[in-house]
C-alpha cells in the first residue's frame, strides 16, 4: 500500500488485514510500556482484541470518526507503533493527535516523526484547522516527543484525562497548518 506520508526514514498508512500478526507482535512486546498510559491495555489483552479494533478501522475512518495509521520502517515496511487522528471534532475541525512505539524502536525519534507526518496530513488531505497533542502530566516520553516534534506547547489541562478512574492533569500540545508552511 501506498504510504499517506513519509519522511524517507519512516511512512505512515493505512491499516490492512494483513497487519494483524505484525501489528500484535508489536502490542504485545510493548505491554509494560504501554499499560500505565493506555486504557485499552489490559493484563487479559490478547490477539482477538487487536483483530476487534483492525476490524473497527476502515468504517471509522470512512465515517469521519478515527484515522487510526499504522507507522512502518519506510525501507523493510516493519512495523514500529501506531498514530493518529481520533475525538474528531467536525464543527472546528480539529482532533486528538495520538501515537505509539513499539519497545525496540523507542528512543530513536519514530514518535515525534510519526506526530509531524500526521499532522502535515491532516492538514494537507483531511482539511484539519488543528490537531492537539494531549498527553498525562507523567508520561514524560510522551510529553518528549510532543516537543521534539516541533508541536507548540499551550499549557496545562488540569483533570483532563481519566484512566482507570484516576483523574490525571494533562500537558497540551498542538500543531496548526501554519507550523508547517
């Protein structure tokens, strides 16, 4: 498949059925990283689950709701995490930035290049006015990749997400069409 955008170094796209095994390799090496930050990871999290969610992609993006991408290696196609575009707001066109890297490819930039690739996206192809970066107080790597993206910091969101019945206050980042010209 074709890539939405690429950097030479890494490309972004769309999700296949094909991705399945790959892209549960990827989850499932990376659970002691990703369970403190994301709520859909869970001690009973299992291939079925990921195969529900791939199956959920082509009708929410279609329907406008989530453009959910898959980040690949742009030389060998391997897969390194995922990013994206949900809580899609259609009135002020703008949406939640989010991303993910599998635990071997952390460290090496692939979060903060998959964010600017997103966000030249959405801007580009998908007609976004904004695209935010909202992510907790204390997870500092995520909150590193924002800023090293280049997305410009606007503040502190007190309360701002809630996972697993815990309030969390949230830094807030953002990318707007004018970062890019």
């Amino acid at each position: 498949m074709t890539p939405l955008a690429s950097d030479g170094r890494i490309a972004i796209r769309r999700f296949l059925p094909g991705d399945l095994g790959a892209f549960y390799a990827a989850v499932d090496e990376s659970r002691a990283a990703l369970a403190p930050w994301m709520p859909w990871m869970h001690p009973d999290y299992t291939i079925a689950d990921t195969a529900d969610w791939l199956a959920a992609r082509d009708g929410e993006w279609d329907a406008g709701i989530d453009f959910s991408v898959l980040v690949v290696d742009a030389a060998n196609g391997a897969v390194l995490g995922a990013s994206g575009l949900n809580q899609v707001n259609h009135v002020h066109r703008y949406a939640n930035l989010g991303y993910w890297v599998r635990t071997s490819a952390a460290g090496c930039g692939v979060a903060s290049a998959a964010a600017r690739l997103v966000a030249r996206w959405a801007f580009a192809s998908a007609e976004f006015g904004r695209a935010e970066i909202v992510a907790m107080r204390a997870n500092r790597a995520s909150c590193r990749a924002a800023e090293k993206s280049g997305a410009r910091f606007e503040g502190v969101a007190r309360n701002r997400l809630l996972l697993r019945g815990e309030w969390h206050d949230a830094a807030v980042y953002a990318f707007v069409p004018g970062d890019f010209a």
